[in-house]
C-alpha cells in the first residue's frame, strides 16, 4: 500500500508512473488526497475540543478549590457539552479512516524508474539469453504425450478426483516432482535462506498484507466457512511471518525459503498455450523471499536473479530474461524480471520464475519495521522469487531431454532421483 505523504509529496510524479501501469483512476490519487485532509481537519477539533476539556477540567478543580462551587458547576455543564461533541468524532473518525482506507487499497505499487513503458507482455524487455536449444530427434514429442507414454502424469484422474487442472502425478513422474523440490530448497538453504513449512491457507488480514486482496480476489480459492483463501504462493504466509514486527536493523537481511502447493482458480481452457501442464490449477513451487534494508534492496534484486539464473544453468535449460514493462507487472510490484525457458517440442518459450522488487509495498501494508542505527523506524523492503515453479520446468525437462531410448535427466538431479534416465 502506498503512503498518503508520498502521494502528497509527489502528486504529479505518482499519476506519471501510475500512467506506466496502464493504471486508470488517477483521480484517485486526489480523491486520497482530500480524504486525508478531512481526516486531518476531524483530528484537529477533536484535538482541539480535547484541549478545552482538559483546560475546562483544570479550572474546575481551582474553582472548586477556592470555593466557587456555582461557577464550577457552570463550568461542568460547558464540558459537558464539549464532551457529547467529541463524543461524536469517534463514528466519524471512523468512517472518514475506513475510506481512506478503502481507496488506498485500490492503489497498485509505483513502478521503478526501471520499468519500461508498454501494455502487454509484447512490450517486455528481454535482458538475457542463454544456452543452445535443443535439436530433438524427428518423432520428437510435446510433454503431454511424453507424460501419457511414461505413464508420468494423469490428468483424467485428477479430472475424476477433483476437476480439470488437478494433475496426478504418478510413479517416476512424482519422483521426479520430489527430486526437483528437494533440489531447489537444497540450493536455497546452501545460500543461506531459511526453510519453512507455512500453512497452505491464509486468513483475510494475511491475503490483503501482500497484495493478494483485493487485487487477485477473483483468482483464489475461497474456504467460505472459515474466511481462509487457499495461496496462490508460498510468498503469502512466508513474507506474513514477519506482519506487525518491529525488527532489529542487524537482523536484516531475513532471508526464507519454502515448498508449497499453489492453488490458482485461473487456468485456461483451450490450445496447446494452456494443454498439459502449461496452466493447472494447482501445481507446486519453491519460493524465496527476503527482507531487507530500502538501500539494499536493488542490489538484492539482481542477486536473487542471479540465484535463479545458476539454478536453471544447473538444470541445463536455455532460458530467457525478461524485464517487466509496465502494463504486464503485478498489482504490487515496483520492478519484476521474468525467466522463461525454452520448451523445444513445442518451440516456444514457458515462464517459470518471477523476481520481484515490492519496496515498502508489502511491508506497509502488515506494518513490518525496522530501527536504523539512528534508532528511526522504518519500513523494510520486501522480495520474492520463484525458485522454481515446477510444472512448466517438469514440461521442459522431459520435452528437452527426450531420446529414443528415454527421458535422460540432468546430472544434478541424478542423486535426487536416484538414476540418470526415465523409460
């Protein structure tokens, strides 16, 4: 969530890089505005009337004392009357806050001075590029035949067990799925992230702290009895362990890690965009967040990139990076970078990491602080990434590394899972 001062301070800046993403409703940043000056102006009598009450209060008590009880009594009535007034300023207090409120919260994150201008992901800048794409054999074949063959995922299964988009992954399919998971939190945790196990549900309070709510309502799967909302990530409750904490500066930086499955209600419907494990439902991810010091945060930025550029070079798939344009970043994103890796049956590029800069967004919103060395508090800076989204990377790994005698894995993941070959 954004501050009010920071609007204040720079109303005409705000439109521009709102306008950066594609955001609309500009007149709402005035609209916060005047808010928060009527809100102001309420605190102001209220501080104002409080005064004369405490001065009323202080004069009673002398007049009393010198035994001018008439012209006490008087004076009681008088604050008797400022207090029925203040009386009043609660509900209203109220009301104008829960609408400042209401409208901030309809605000996305500024985007970095970084960010390129655009609409789509058309417009997304490419930063990087690396590896060869594989030349498959001539009966080369798209993951969801080769899952099919191997007998390594059954989506009527899931079908029948729950619905479309719920993949069952079977036999060497699912270990294949646990190798990747153990890879990747093993890779996190030599780096120095901490491992977690969250819960898979969040509450109302901790959906809305990272932006979840009310921007991605729509798209998660509501647990309507208890107000619970199945996560879309990992990063919701991970980055909430840390809601409504006052850090030490020298414990910065906090750096997490966590498996997850993820639960999504906007998978597609049709062509080979959304076939297989392309888009699903629900699908499972490692996720790495930290949390830091504002002047920091770029620089941890490009090395949570780096992170996932070694991860995916281990794992021998060609990737690309993509620097988010303006109109494809996320609600609460100031700046994201994108990895894709190249699907070569089905000649097309499949995303499988996000690597977001949220600034004080997030740590705004769950009021995460910190005490600088000066002892002023201040709001952290908050990052996610994935590392990695595993149905698109499954997807790659098998279309990529298909033979004619077998699916043969890469050398990192051979310990995992125990051989070096699918068949």
């Amino acid at each position: 969530m954004l501050q009010v001062q920071v609007l204040r301070n720079n109303k005409e800046d705000v439109k521009k890089k709102l306008t950066i993403k594609n955001f609309k409703q500009l007149d709402l940043v005035d609209i916060i505005i005047a808010l928060d000056d009527e809100r102001k102006k309420l605190q102001a009598d209220f501080d104002a009337i409080q005064a004369n009450i405490n001065a009323a209060s202080k004069e009673i008590g002398k007049l009393m004392g010198q035994g001018k009880k008439e012209e006490a009594e008087l004076m009681k009535v008088e604050v008797g009357n400022l207090k029925l007034k203040v009386a009043g300023f609660g509900e209203a207090q109220e009301t104008i806050e829960k609408k400042l409120h209401d409208a901030l919260v309809l605000l996305p994150n500024l985007p970095s001075d970084l960010v390129p201008a655009g609409v789509s992901a058309d417009d997304n800048i490419t930063v990087d590029e690396h590896g060869e794409k594989p030349n498959l054999y001539a009966d080369a074949k798209p993951h969801w035949d080769l899952i099919e063959q191997y007998k390594l995922v059954d989506f009527d299964l899931g079908s029948k067990i729950t619905g479309r988009g719920f993949p069952v992954y079977i036999g060497k399919g699912a270990k294949l799925q646990r190798a990747l998971i153990q890879y990747f939190l093993d890779y996190n945790t030599a780096a120095g992230y901490t491992e977690f196990i969250p819960p898979f549900m969040v509450n109302e309070a901790s959906a809305y702290a990272t932006g979840q709510l009310p921007d991605k309502e729509g798209q998660m799967y509501h647990v309507t009895a208890d107000g619970f909302y199945l996560i879309p990530t990992a990063e919701v409750p991970v980055t909430n362990i840390y809601r409504d904490t006052l850090l030490k500066e020298e414990q910065l930086p906090i750096k997490m890690t966590a498996y997850s499955p993820c639960f999504r209600r906007e998978a597609g419907s049709f062509g080979k965009e959304v076939r297989g494990l392309n888009r699903v439902h629900q699908f499972e991810k490692v996720e790495i967040i930290q949390l830091v010091q504002p002047e920091k945060s770029y620089d941890t930025l490009n090395q949570m990139v780096q992170h996932v550029a070694v991860l995916l070079q281990n794992l021998q798939l060609p990737y690309r990076i993509l620097k988010l344009c303006g109109g494809d970043m996320s609600f609460a994103s100031a700046l994201t970078y994108d990895f894709e890796v190249w699907s070569a049956a089905q000649e097309r590029w499949l995303e499988v990491s996000s690597v977001s800069n949220f600034e004080t967004f997030q740590t705004n919103r769950m009021k995460c602080r910190y005490k600088n060395a000066d002892g002023k508090t201040q709001l952290a800076h908050s990052l996610n990434g994935s590392s990695l989204a595993l149905p698109r990377i499954f997807a790659a790994l098998v279309e990529n590394n298909q033979t004619a005698d077998g699916i043969a894995l890469p050398e990192v993941l051979h310990s995992y899972f125990g051989g070096n070959i699918i068949n």
